[in-house]
C-alpha cells in the first residue's frame, strides 16, 4: 500500500469516503486476477493495483471553453495560470496512462506473479510476460484557491485497463505506422474493465506538486480475468480509484516525448502541454445486486443545452448551455426506499452561469440523496448494449457545491457549500447509441426530428418507427433542478438533450 500517498491525502482532508450504508451499499473489497484470462484465479487477494509511476500525465493547453483569469477571456491554460485571481476557476482536457508495477496484498507486500512485466517489455519469469496497463482521458475543472494553489473540483471522463500478453509499452514507443501516431502501446490488448470518472479532490500547487483521488465506476468487467475476492452470488464490482501523487518530471525521469499519444482516447502531446509524473493506486470496491430494477453508469458533456419535446415540464434553458455530468444511479432499484446513487452536474458556460450541483456524492451534505429510480420502456435501442431498459428516471435531493456565475448566484434561495440549501432534482436518462471516435456520440439529424425525448417508442424489433428513431441516435440527457427540496416548487435550472460526447450505459440486472 502506498502509505506516503494515502498520509498526504488524509492530511489534506480531501479523502473521498464510503457512501452512506444503505440496504445495498457499496463496500470495499480485494480482488483477484487470472493471468491467463480463462477465470482460473492464480493471483488472489489483491487490495490494490500499484501503478508505475513515470511521466504519463498531461493537461492540455488549450482550453475545451474560454477562461476568465481576472477579468481576462483566455483562451490557453498556460495563459490562465500566469493571471487568474483567487476564485477563478478553469476547464481543462487531461489524458493520462500507466503500467501496472505491482499487484499488493492488504498488509502492503507484493504478490505478482513473476510474468509480470514491470517494464513493458520484459519479466522476471523470461518468458510467458504479460502486462497490465491502464488509460483515461476526461475534463477536469480546477479553482485557485490561494496564490499558486489550485483545487481540483469536479471530473468526467471515461477509462480502461488492458491486459496484453506481449509488453509492448515502453514510454516513446507507440507502435505507430508513418505518417502519424495512430495507436499506443498503453491502450492495446484486451480491455477488461472500463467505467466513468465521476469526481476529483485534491490539490496541487505550482513548481511544486499535489496530490488528487479519483472516484470512477466500473461500467463492465470481464470476468475471466478480475472478480471480487472472494466471489460470491449476487456481488459485483462496482468502483475504483485512482489515488495519486502528482510531481513534476526530473532529469531522468521517464516522460512521453512530444508527438506521442496518450490517454484513452488517444491524444497527441503538443510542446506547450504540461507533462506531468503521475504515481497511482487503485482499490476496489463491490456491491450487493439482485436480479431486480435497472441500473445506470455514465457520464459526459453537451454544448447545445437543448431540450426537445422533453420529458420535464419546463425549459428555463433553451440553448448554449454547456455542460458536464457523471455518476452512477440505481445499482440496484431494489433497494427502496433509498436507492443507491451519486451525480454530478457542472453547468460550465452559457445563459445559466456556472455551477456545480451535487447529490449521494461522498463530498456532497449527508442529506443529499438518491430518492426514487424508474426504468421504463423495456427494449434496448441498437447500437446500444443489450439491457431491459433503455430509459431511466430518477428524482432526488441535491445541493450546490458552488455558484461562480449567473442567474443562481444572486438567487435568494440558492446557498452553495456547506449547510447550505437543498434541492428536489429530476433526471431523465436514455441509452440509445456508443461513442464513436473520440468519445463523441454519433450524429444523426433524424433523430432531433422524430424522436420525442422521454416517449416510449416501442419494440424496436417489430415496430419500424420505433426502429428508425433507435437508428444511431446519441444518448439523452436531462435534467430539472427546482428552488426547493419540495418537488411543487418551481424550477431554476432544466437544460438537456441529445449529448454531444461521453455515454450513459443502463445495465442488464447482474444475476
């Protein structure tokens, strides 16, 4: 266990903690690994994945949306950070990707197998190698919150770990065919299991380093290579993170050269990038689940901010809205009357301001929560995975972690921060299509035209309607955030829509 990571954390107080118990919450466990990938378990009770630590982070200069650093629109992260002002808060892309150095046991020793390669290339045992790599790539949001120190506040984003027996990755060695990167070596092999970046906390100060936690849902797994430990009936994982220390990269320190690519969703590093060394543990954590209800893993951004024909009642925010959302609702809906969720959902630019509103969360108030969960329309749409429902609705109760800008800020009944208001949120989710290259949903005109958000359309394989509007549409999002904990009082905020990048997933009951 990396004790040095983990006292850092503590002592910063931005360690995440467990959710709150409920009849099914979450609950940490080991894990073991079958490095042959056939569900013949040869490495078991693993706490923690230790992750080489090498140069393999990078924030990206350029800016997903313009920045106010203060009172100046920048349009570059560099540029941010030489002027914002204490409460300034910026957007930014960040990849990142490792290697696994070492499988560790509860007491901190080390239990990999001697086909482990540490390297990416070679293995103790000389033959027979293997390795296991890992890679993200997301939008994160960070506040200067004293001179040179940034907090980090909310993240989205997607990764995988990748199992590969031929170690293949070497830092500057991408496997690329000329003219151009088209690959890396982090991102090849079998992907075993992926999920959503649902939230960040952390610190990090300038020329010096910090450290962050990232709480991420395992969206799948594959089951010939990783289960919980011990397996049981009726247990799934449901969690990991990545808790790190972040440095910045010495003379001899292993760096991914400009031109490279990194990340899950493979990025080209530009000179004016900042590289930066990355030192991680992962832990796990599982979930009871019954073969009862749906449940929901996911996460992205939309720029559009539309609603059309929605579900909810009212569009305060009818365009130009962007915005940011992740989390996990309903594993499982059996568990009224308190279902388990968290979410996330940062209002980034646009007519409504900037804001992130929170609930379930393990950095929300304990009175946020999940109250009610709703699968409806049990046909999946194709391309999406196969499930019983293909539309989930949940209502709760949430709060605003803060208010930088807009409508909200000067609103009486809106008090961010702790013992701050509460307020009856509604969401509406639909499962209908996969990102495609680079994370984006696929587009498809038709489905703005035809489709009624919200509607149950029917039997998409016997209802050609039906069919045509689950024709490559992207997912949906939407949400209602009300002025009240009372779900009569009116609404504040509604924005959503068809989403521009990301994927929201609702999963087939885990028998």
């Amino acid at each position: 266990m990396n004790t040095p990571i983990k006292a850092i954390t503590a002592a910063l107080g931005f360690m995440l903690c467990a959710i709150s118990p409920s009849t099914h919450a979450e609950f940490p466990t080991d894990v073991q690994f079958s490095t042959a990938g056939n569900g013949v378990y040869n490495v078991t009770g693993i706490n923690e994945f230790d992750w080489q630590s090498s140069g393999d982070l990078v924030v990206v200069n350029a800016l997903p949306v313009p920045a106010i650093a203060s009172g100046n629109t920048v349009t570059t992260f560099a540029q941010w950070v030489g002027l914002a002002s204490i409460g300034n808060t910026v957007i930014v892309n960040v990849h990142g990707h490792a290697r696994l150095n070492a499988m560790l046991a509860p007491d901190g020793g080390n239990i990999s197998p001697n086909t482990l390669s540490k390297n990416g290339a070679t293995c103790d045992a000389g033959s027979g190698c293997f390795e296991v790599t890992a890679a993200f790539s997301g939008e994160e949001s960070a506040t200067l919150i004293a001179p040179g120190i940034i907090q980090f506040t909310t993240l989205t984003g997607s990764y995988k770990f990748y199992f590969d027996d031929t170690p293949d990755s070497n830092v500057g060695n991408t496997d690329s065919n000329p003219p151009g990167p088209v690959n890396n070596n982090f991102i090849d092999g079998i992907a075993f299991l992926e999920g959503t970046l649902v939230g960040v906390s952390g610190l990090f100060q300038q020329g010096v380093g910090g450290n962050n936690l990232i709480r991420n849902t395992v969206d799948s797994y594959n089951t010939q290579y990783i289960e919980a430990d011990p397996a049981g009936a009726g247990v799934s994982l449901s969690n990991t993170t990545f808790d790190t220390l972040i440095t910045l990269i010495g003379t001899f320190d292993a760096s991914v050269p400009d031109g490279d690519p990194i990340g899950k969703t493979p990025y080209v590093v530009l000179p004016l990038d900042l590289v930066l060394k990355a030192d991680a543990n992962s832990e796990f954590s599982a979930i009871e689940v019954t073969e009862e209800g749906c449940r929901m893993t996911g996460g992205g951004v939309d720029g559009k901010g539309e609603i059309t024909l929605a579900k909810l009642a009212t569009a305060i925010s009818t365009g130009g809205n962007r915005y940011t959302f992740g989390g996990q609702i309903g594993a499982p809906t059996a568990s009224q009357p308190q279902p388990f969720g968290e979410w996330t959902h940062h209002q980034q630019k646009g007519p409504q301001g900037d804001f992130v509103l929170h609930l379930g969360t393990a950095s929300a108030p304990a009175e946020t929560k999940v109250v009610t969960v709703t699968c409806v329309d049990p046909v999946n749409c194709q391309p999406a995975r196969p499930a019983p429902f293909k539309q989930l609705d949940f209502t709760g109760i949430g709060a605003f972690k803060n208010v930088q800008s807009g409508p909200l800020k000067n609103d009486p009944l809106v008090v961010p921060g702790k013992g701050g208001t509460l307020h009856f949120v509604r969401v509406h989710f639909e499962d209908l299509g996969e990102p495609g290259a680079g994370g984006k949903q696929v587009s498809n005109p038709i489905c703005e035209t035809i489709h009624q958000i919200g509607a149950l359309v029917g039997d998409p394989t016997t209802d050609a309607t039906a069919a045509q509007i689950c024709t490559n549409c992207a997912d949906v999002y939407t949400i209602e955030i009300h002025a009240t904990s009372d779900p009569a009082s009116p609404v504040i905020y509604s924005v959503g829509g068809f989403i521009d990048g990301g994927n929201i997933q609702l999963h087939p009951p885990i028998k």
